[in-house]
C-alpha cells in the first residue's frame, strides 16, 4: 500500500471544501491485529482503509493514476487522529468539573496526567505485539469502537477541529454498521 500525501488532487479536493463529507457504506475487517485494517467503499463508490496501529486511527481513499491505465494508484491519507486521546478530550469536556478532596483539579493538569496514561496505553500495545505473552494479546479493534470513535468525532468535530484533535477536515461517516 502506497501512502501518498502529494498530488490526489481530485480526492484532496473534495475532502478540503469546509462541508466535505465521506459516507463508508461497506467495511470488512482484512486485519485484527496490529494494525487491525479495514477495507471499505464510499457512497460514491470509490475505495477506502482504515487502519489503527499503536494509537492512530487512519482513513485513506484510493486515487486512480492518470499517468498509468487499469488498477493503478495510490492511497490518499484524508483523516489522522488519536481516537483514545479524542475521547479523553470528549470526556473532559463534558465533565468538567472533578473535584479531588473537595476542590477541583485544574484542567491542564489533568490533560497531562490523561496524555502520560494514553502514552502508556500505546507503549503496552506496542509491547504486547513485539513481545506476545499468553496473558496478554495485542490491541484489537472491534468495528463497534471503530464506530463509536467516528460517531464521536462527528458529534464533536467542532471541538475537535479547535483542540487540533479531529485529524483532518474531512468528516467521516461509517454507515455500514448502523444500518442507514
């Protein structure tokens, strides 16, 4: 798989306009484990992978080459993010008023203690796939988080896009799962 973030003009394009907007109609999981991958159609029929590997959530389209005939092209990186510290920011934001011992915890401090938790997180990921031990497999993602981490995202891309969480300005809608 070839990554390209030069050129896929047609592709950037569309994703750069301010309401640009990807619907994934069709998703099958190709890979469960680091990077647990899937491969998806668009509504308007063009190719999609998303991919999560030690903490990072990727969605790429698929950009035909001019330059060559048949299947030929690349893929175009359009949404990168970090889903579990997008959720932390999420849940900070909804409760935003913890109290440790009667007084509350400023939130700077808190967004330090929660990065240093997720790093962590992604530092065991990585360990449990180089080192594989019985009692603990690798990360895999279930299309139900996948999901619920697009939804989310969706839900607060404003926020998101302010925080310089969101990854990208193109909006991302999975419908394959939800039944639209």
């Amino acid at each position: 798989m070839t990554n390209q973030k030069n050129g896929g003009e047609k592709v950037l394009a569309a994703v750069a306009a301010a309401d640009a907007e990807i619907e994934i109609t069709w998703l099958r999981r190709i890979s469960q484990s680091q990077p647990t991958a899937w491969e998806g159609l668009t509504s308007s029929g063009g190719k999609a992978h998303i991919a999560y590997r030690y903490g990072d959530l990727s969605i790429s389209l698929w950009r035909h080459s001019r330059c060559h005939a048949g299947n030929w092209g690349s893929w175009v990186e359009i949404v990168h993010f970090r889903p579990m510290e997008m959720m932390a920011e999420i849940h900070l934001g909804e409760n935003s008023g913890p109290v440790n011992g009667g007084r509350q915890i400023p939130l700077p401090i808190l967004r330090g203690k929660l990065r240093l938790e997720l790093e962590s997180r992604v530092v065991s990921e990585i360990r449990s796939d180089v080192w594989p031990r019985k009692g603990s497999p690798a990360r895999i993602v279930t299309a139900h988080e996948l999901w619920t981490w697009l939804e989310a995202r969706e839900k607060h891309f404003t926020m998101l896009t302010q925080r310089g969480l969101a990854g990208g300005s193109a909006r991302v809608r999975l419908t394959a799962l939800n039944g639209d």
